[in-house]
C-alpha cells in the first residue's frame, strides 16, 4: 500500500493558504462564495493533513485555517 504522499499533501495545503489569501481580497458576493468553496474543500484536506503529518499537524491546520477564514487580510492603504 502507498503512503498517504505528505509532500503532496503538504504542497495542497499551501495552494490552499494561497487560494484563502486571494480570495480574502475579493469583494461582495464573490467574496462569500469563494470562502465557502474553501471550507468545503478544506475539510477532507484537513483530514489528509492529519492522516499524512500527524494530528498536532491537523489541529495547527485547523487552527491556521480557521485564522485566516474568519479574519480575513486587510487591503493596505496605499498612502
């Protein structure tokens, strides 16, 4: 049987950091849909992350996850 592929699981994990980042700077209803599509394909890669690393690697995962989710980044003022 092969592994659960950490690195794999490692590399979708930071497309999906990128993803929330970027959609974090939407407007609008873009906005609300974008994040939920993220909860939605977060929560089985939260389980691969946990399955490959470990679960002190899942709960950091969730935690980070839930961070970024609910406060979401400021736009600078380009003062």
């Amino acid at each position: 049987m092969i592994g659960p592929h950490p690195e794999l699981c490692a590399l979708a994990a930071l497309m999906w950091v990128i993803a929330a980042v970027t959609a974090a700077r939407l407007r609008g209803d873009r906005r609300g849909r974008a994040l939920w599509a993220l909860v939605v394909a977060g929560v089985p890669m939260l389980g691969w992350l946990t399955l490959a690393w470990g679960p002190i690697a899942g709960l950091a995962g969730f935690v980070a996850g839930g961070a970024i989710l609910a406060r979401p980044l400021q736009r600078l003022n380009d003062t």
